[in-house]
C-alpha cells in the first residue's frame, strides 16, 4: 500500500505536536531508538525530524508533507505549498516571535544602531533578509546554541526566537525590534497535492488538527435555569452561534448549553449562580469543526 510520509518536528514542538494530533484522532507511539514512530493510520508513515530540516525535505519529495515553523519555512525558502496555519507552540496555543536582542545597558536602541555591528542567530538568511530591508549593513553569523550567552563578549546583538521572553531577560538582554512571527505550517510537495488520494487526505489531516486545535481552548459549559432566570443567564452567555436550549421533561425549567473560552469560565461561573443557573457542569472537547 503506498503510505503519505508526514514529518513531524522533533525537539521543542514534539510533544506538543503529539497531544494536538491524539486530540485529532491518530495516536503516534515513539520509540527512543527509531526515527518511523508507529500511527495508527495504515496510510500514513510518519516520520520524526528537526523542524529546521523539514521544509527542504518537503520541497525535494523526501516527505510528502510536513509540520515546521513559518521562521524554517522563510529561513530555507522551500519551494513548497503551505496548507494550513497551526497556532501553537511548546508552551501553548500562539506564536512564537524571532526578535533582536542586546545587552540591557547597550547603547543600541534600535535596528538602525546595529549598523556595523555583529549578530549571532541561527536564522541567518531571515535576518539578513530583515536588516537589508531596513537599510543595514551587519555581520550576521551563524550560531550553533547557547546564543543568550553570547552578547556583549562575541556579539553585539542576537536574533533569537523567543515565547515568553524569560530567557532573554534571564540573561540581562532586551528586545529592540520583532523580525516576525513565527506559528507552524503545515506543507506540501507540490507534486504529492497533484496526487488526488493524498491531497483528500491531507485535506481530512488539517480539518481534524484544526478542530482539534480550536477545541483546545474551549469548554462547554451546561446548567439548569429557570424560565424566569433565562434572560438574565442568556445575556451572560458568549456562545459559537448560540446557546442550546431544551426543555426538562415537566418542568418550567431548561437546560443551557454553551461553548466558551475557556479563559472565561472564571469569571462567568459566579456571575451565572448569582443570575439563577443550578447545577453548572464544564467539560472538555476533542475537536470543534466549524
């Protein structure tokens, strides 16, 4: 049976990506000494990569398609199609950024300072590509890790990426300018989108990470209300469209189901006790398909 070849990203988006697809419906088990980790999916092979490595492997047919950051996308400049955004990241669910950084008493400010100077990221060609953009000439250098440390002894600045900015500050730098945003991507041989087959299920691989991706931050929240109380609940609820109402069996009573934010179910539980809702149950989704 010919089989789909998916790369999945190795490293800090692993685990991530592992619980989104589990969500989505196919379990992947891994195995410490093997690259081809088991899906249980007859007509997918997956197999586990750096994201760094992924675009190229994509564009050359190596894989037929393939999850890696929009930052290696740029940096690579694959020729591949870009199926769909999928915003997470190792620490949850929105994007990671790639910013310069220097010493927090630097007498650099901003891009235009760094003209002359040297900078160490391992997203080269997007950096040059930015500083040219802006009018600057610097040294941009190739950094094999541990690129924090390395201001203000062997660099002037850093282009890192960076999802919560911790680190930075951790290392007594500070962000003077965002060179992008950075979400994974999932892409696409553009000869394996030419084969019907794999096109469909590529199509069936996206809707089901994306509805497992938008259920990840949502809750359904259901109660009991009186009909004297609807109004007043109702006009508490957000909802996808629109509560679901059904009656109780013999009773001048409904039940009032809803899909929130889960972000906000915090703040509402109380507000809706205090409006007349009883018997408040919140639980989770696996997938929301608009």
């Amino acid at each position: 049976m010919e089989k789909l070849k998916l790369g999945l990203p190795a490293g800090s988006l692993q685990n991530t990506t592992l619980e989104i697809f589990k969500k989505a419906g196919f379990n992947i088990y891994i195995n410490d000494r093997s690259y081809f980790p088991y899906i249980d999916d007859e007509e997918i092979e997956c197999v586990l990569i750096r994201a760094q490595e992924i675009p190229r492997y994509v564009q050359n047919g190596v894989l037929d398609a393939g999850i890696s950051g929009k930052d290696w996308i740029m940096e690579t400049g694959a020729d591949a199609l870009e199926v769909a955004e999928l915003i997470y990241a190792k620490r949850g669910f929105k994007s990671i950024k790639l910013v310069l950084a220097v010493p927090r008493d630097s007498e650099i400010r901003c891009v235009e300072d760094l003209q002359g100077k040297k900078i160490a990221t391992e997203l080269v060609e997007v950096t040059r590509q930015f500083l040219q953009k802006n009018n600057v000439t610097a040294s941009v250098e190739f950094s094999w890790g541990a690129t924090e440390v390395k201001p203000p002894a062997l660099v002037d600045a850093i282009a890192e990426l960076t999802e919560t900015g911790r680190s930075l500050k951790a290392n007594n730098l500070r962000i003077i300018e965002t060179i992008l945003e950075s979400t994974p991507r999932l892409i696409v041989n553009k000869d394996s989108w030419k084969v019907p087959w794999k096109e469909n299920k590529i199509k069936q691989i996206v809707t089901l990470l994306q509805g497992a991706l938008l259920a990840e931050q949502k809750v359904v929240l259901k109660m009991n209300v009186s009909a004297e109380n609807l109004p007043g609940v109702l006009a508490l609820l957000p909802a996808l469209r629109k509560p679901t109402i059904s009656q109780l069996h013999g009773e001048s009573w409904v039940a009032v189901e809803t899909v929130i934010d889960e972000k906000k179910v915090r703040e509402l539980v109380y507000k809706l006790k205090e409006a007349g809702a009883e018997g408040i149950i919140e639980y989770s989704l696996n997938k929301i398909i608009p």
